[in-house]
C-alpha cells in the first residue's frame, strides 16, 4: 500500500503568497541599492562617478523647472519620454506629489508635463528639460 501525502491548500497559498512577497521585495531593493551607491559615490568623490552626478543635477533642474511652470494643486497628465521612460514617469510623479499637484490619466487635466533630452554644455550640466504645456 503506498501512501500519498496531500498537501493543505491554505499551506500551498501561503507558500506563493511568500514567493510573490519575497519576489516585489527583490525587485524594490534594486532600485534602493542603486540609489544608495549613487550616493555614497557623490558623497566620497563628486567627480567619481559621473553618471551618478548627471542624474542628480536632472533631477534638481527638473525640479526648479517645475516649481516656475506648474502651479501647485494643478491636474496634469505625464507625456512620456524618449528615452528612459520608466524613469522619468517615476521621477515626474514624484515631483508632482512634492509639489502638491495630481497627477491623471484622461481628459481632466491642467497641463500635460514631459521630459526633452538636451545636449549637455558641459559634462556636469543637465542633460534634460521640461516640457509643459497648459490644456485649454
């Protein structure tokens, strides 16, 4: 006589449901072990990684950029970008929280926001701008 072991089905849940957790948990932490390398590089040696501080000074003239052209409280819609999409989307919604505005998919909207390659001056100056445009 062979004996079968049968498996509870609330066990087996569990156990994907901690796969899929340990999975998204993988998949964040990237993203956070990235952020804090960049840092740690501007912090001990500005001109170390240059990528890293190209990101930044972006990042910060996209924000002044959107501080001058946006108003806060504004609905925008995201136009995306060429390259990086993923990125700036995220980046652009960020912004966009920190500044009080909401960001929507569809036709009640303020402004449509997107972000333009530019050709750099110079190596550490910004290598993007904004594009706003008010809907009427």
């Amino acid at each position: 006589m062979t004996t079968t072991k049968h498996r509870n089905p609330t066990t087996i849940a569990r156990i994907v449901v901690a796969l899929v957790g340990v999975g998204c948990l993988l998949l964040t932490a990237q993203g956070a072990v990235q952020a804090t390398g960049r840092g740690a590089a501007l912090m001990s040696d500005r001109e170390h990684d240059l990528p890293a501080l190209q990101h930044q000074v972006d990042l910060e003239t996209l924000w002044g950029q959107f501080v001058e052209q946006v108003p806060t409280g504004s609905r925008i819609s995201l136009t995306p970008a060429r390259a990086n999409k993923d990125l700036w989307r995220q980046r652009l919604s960020e912004l966009a929280v920190l500044r009080g505005c909401v960001v929507v998919e569809g036709a009640p909207r303020d402004y449509t926001v997107g972000v333009a390659s530019v050709q750099r001056k110079r190596p550490t100056s910004a290598g993007v701008r904004l594009v706003v445009r008010k809907v009427d």
